[in-house]
C-alpha cells in the first residue's frame, strides 16, 4: 500500500507522485458521484497493485469503506453520525471531523487527499503528533508548514493546490475532486484563480512540471484510477 511506500522510500519525485494521485482524485470524483463519502482517506486504503506486462505502474485500488457515510438515497451504506463521535484516522482528518459534527459530506474526502498530497512530497505529514487530541488541535488551529519550505522542489502552483485542499472551512477548499482533477491538469491557472480570491497569492519561481502522461502510453492522459 502507499503508506508502506512512504515509509520506505519518504517523498516521492512528482513524476510519480502526480500519476498516483491523479488516479486517487479520479477514483473518489466516481465514488462522490455515487453519494458516497469514504470518510477514512488515507495512504495505508491506497493499494499499488504491482505491474504485471501490459499493466499500468501503480495502478491504484481504494480499499476500506468501512466508514463510508452514504449521503443521498438509502442502501446498505447509509447511517447517521452523532453528533460528537469522532470517526477516522487522527493524521488525515478534516476540522469537522475532528470536531465531530454530524452533517460532514465529499470535503473530507478533498482534506484528506491535500494530507496525503502533503506527505507524499514532503515525506511527513501536514500535522505530526503522538496523541489523537494533540493532532487533532493541530487540525482545527494550526495552518501546515508549507510544503515548500521542507521540499523546495515543489513548484509553488503545486503548493497552492495541496494548501487549497487543506483549507480548515470546507467552504474554502475544492469542493469537489473534480475541481481538483481540473487544478491538477492546470496548477499554473488554478493559482491565477485562487490569486484573486484569497491570500493564498504566489509568483512561479520555476516551470511547473506538466502532470506526468499514463505511464507506457503516447503522453496521452491516463483514462481511468482507482
């Protein structure tokens, strides 16, 4: 799974990293459309599957949907949150999680892929602690380091696309993995837009490197995830 990635290999070079997270993003942009909140995003639910001749590097599965929330229709999946119960892991939950608010939809999911984006290229996580209480402050008060001042490779327009998904009201990040998959194919645009809408404001120092093609593939980009 990509937390045994991460903790043996620690941040990953974007030519890859960018390749597994696009399919993450395309995988819950099918899994939100189906009213689905998974509410338990985190590296140890992404599975690598090895390649095997023909197959894609890294080809990614979503497991563990054992806290999924159905939010529209019935089914087998739909239950109620009490208000004050607190559900997920400590390090990727969203502020209304860790506040355990009972109305929580698809934006945990976007918080959670900006913590694992995070780790991925900084090789730690946005919010580092040893007790579930002291993360989860962390989570409702504290902003993250940015991720460029512990990985300076990171383009700044990539910055702003895991700070935008990280962003402590749910009002205020991606609200949907479809905007981020758009951010993703774009991030030198995406940060000329969040520019004029908020103080997240940065100057491209450095090309931004394109999102890397399927890998194997003519540079066309990659059809399917998760």
């Amino acid at each position: 799974d990509l937390a045994q990635v991460l903790r043996e290999e620690g941040a990953l070079p974007w030519s890859r990293a960018g390749w597994i997270i696009l399919q993450v993003v395309r995988a819950f942009a099918a899994i939100h459309d189906k009213g689905i909140v998974h509410r338990d995003l985190k590296p140890a639910n992404c599975v690598l599957l090895d390649p095997k001749p023909g197959d894609d590097p890294d080809f990614v599965k979503i497991l563990d949907f054992g806290l999924a929330k159905l939010t529209q229709g019935g089914g087998a999946l739909s239950h109620k949150t009490r208000a004050g119960s607190v559900l997920g892991t400590p390090h990727y939950m969203a502020p209304e999680q860790c506040e355990g608010k009972p109305d929580i939809d698809h934006r945990v999911d976007v918080y959670a892929l900006g913590c694992i984006m995070y780790q991925m290229l900084c090789g730690r996580v946005p919010f580092p602690g040893e007790g579930f209480g002291e993360v989860l402050v962390k989570h409702l008060r504290e902003p993250p380091a940015l991720p460029s001042k512990l990985n300076p490779t990171i383009p700044r327009p990539i910055e702003a696309i895991i700070l935008h998904a990280l962003a402590k009201r749910k009002e205020f990040r991606f609200q949907s993995m479809k905007e981020v998959a758009r951010a993703l194919r774009d991030p030198a645009r995406h940060e000329r837009e969040l520019a004029g809408e908020t103080s997240l404001t940065a100057t491209v120092e450095a090309p931004v490197p394109p999102l890397p093609p399927r890998p194997g593939t003519n540079g066309s980009p990659p059809r399917h995830g998760g």
